[in-house]
C-alpha cells in the first residue's frame, strides 16, 4: 500500500476535534436530508416528489463541501474515506475516527427523523426496486459507487474539494446517480447512509447490499484513479485531509492566500 501522503497542517493533532466534528456534522446534514426527502415523498401529498428528493440530496452534498470541506476533506462516507486512505492520500491512523464520527453523525440523523416524522417510506431507506433483486442491486451500487469516487478522487487531485469545480461536480453526480438509479436499488453509495436508517428501524436484510457495494466500488475507483493519473500527489492530500486550524482555517485547498499571493 501506498504511504500517506501528508498535509503539513494536518499533522498538527490539536484540531482533530474539530475535523471529527465536521464529519460527524456534515454526514448528519446529508443523511438527514436524503432520508429526510424520501419521507417527504411518502407525506407530502405530491408537494416533492422523488427527483427533488434525489436533487435535494445532491445539494446538500454540494453545500457541506463548501462549508466544511477545508475543515476534514468533507468525506461524509466511510466509503470515501477508506479510498482516499487507500489511494494514499489520507493516513490510516486517522481512519477510525472518520469513521466513527460519519456513524455518529448517520445514527443521529435517523433517529431525529424517526422522532420526527415516524416510520415514512421505512425511514427513507434503501432497498432493491421491483424486479431488481439484490444481486444487481449489488451490482449497481458497486458501480454508481466507482464513478462518485472517482469524480471525487479526480477533484481532490486538483486540490479543488472545497472549489467549485469539486462541490458542483459531486453534488451534481449525487443527485444524477440518484435520479437514474434510485429507483432501481437505492442510489446509497454511502454504508453509513443506509445502515442507519436500517438499524433504527431493526431491518438488516438488505443492509450487505449498501456496504459490500459501496467498499467495492470505491476501491474499483482507487485502482482506476491509478491508471488515470499514476501515484498520489501533495495536492490531493490537502484536498483529502483539510485544513483545520485556529480562524477560519486559512485559504480553501489549493487556493492561495490573497495577502500572500
């Protein structure tokens, strides 16, 4: 494997708190608007219907990315985070934690919507459409997975995931994958998105589709994302890992600091 390739400010542990906040945070904002918006469709009488519920998904994405992405890389899936680490571009040692916090931040946005909203559309979660089945549900997760990996991959290695190119061309592959593919088997590409709602509601069943087919999916894209552009590079690291520290964490990745130029 790959040795991680380091962002100075990222070695500095004094704000790890705050990286795992933002992640814990932002994958709470994003599970609870793509849940959030599938309930929606079930109660709101035809006011949203399933393609603003998927659109909706995408934006948020887009806005965390913005707000938080200089913070801890905007990862908000353990799908993504176990690439960038695979890629080289994020350490190991930090995996854990990410991880730890996106379940957090996962868990706690379904149960709010379970408070909330009660038991809609099964909590907003995913499953195989009518006639699907789980082996081609499978199947596309793994796939739909590899192309927003790699449209993230390619962005971070640009330094660009907190720019717009990044926060576009990811909310916009969210929203299109879900839009397409939705209804065939869910659209997750995240684990922590479809575990959560499945865990609160105590329905497992389909869960190893929503977590075996992200994993594989991204780690199809680290492999692609090698071929496209060979080993990792400084600028993808700062992308993934952030840049969090005391202000308003300095210049976005990638970006230079006006009063240095």
């Amino acid at each position: 494997m790959v040795g991680s390739v380091g962002a100075p400010d990222f070695l500095d542990t004094a704000f790890e708190w705050r990286r795992l906040f933002a992640e814990a945070w932002g994958t709470f904002l994003t599970v609870m608007v793509t849940l959030g918006g599938l309930m929606t469709v079930a109660i709101s009488g035809g006011q949203v219907n399933y393609g603003m519920a998927k659109l909706a998904s995408g934006l948020m994405v887009m806005a965390v990315i913005y707000f938080m992405g200089s913070v801890s890389g905007a990862h908000l899936n353990p799908a993504v985070t176990l690439a960038f680490a695979a890629r080289g571009n994020f350490p190991w040692r930090r995996v854990p934690g990410y991880l730890a916090a996106q379940i957090a931040g996962g868990l706690a946005a379904a149960l709010a919507l379970r408070a909330l909203l009660g038991d809609a559309a099964h909590l907003g979660a995913s499953l195989p459409g009518p006639g699907i089945g789980a082996m081609k549900s499978l199947a596309l997760e793994t796939l739909l997975t590899a192309g927003l990996v790699n449209t993230i991959l390619g962005s971070a290695a640009g330094a660009r995931n907190v720019g717009p190119n990044a926060a576009i061309a990811v909310g916009g592959y969210v929203a299109l994958a879900g839009i397409w593919a939705g209804p065939l088997c869910g659209a997750s590409m995240n684990p922590i998105r479809s575990l959560a709602p499945d865990i609160v509601r105590g329905d497992l069943a389909t869960s190893w589709i929503y977590v075996a087919g992200p994993l594989a999916g991204a780690m199809i894209a680290v492999g692609f994302e090698w071929i496209l552009k060979g080993p990792p590079t400084a600028s993808g690291a700062e992308a993934a890992q952030g840049h969090a520290s005391e202000g308003d964490g300095g210049p976005a990745n990638g970006q230079k600091d006006p009063a240095t130029g």
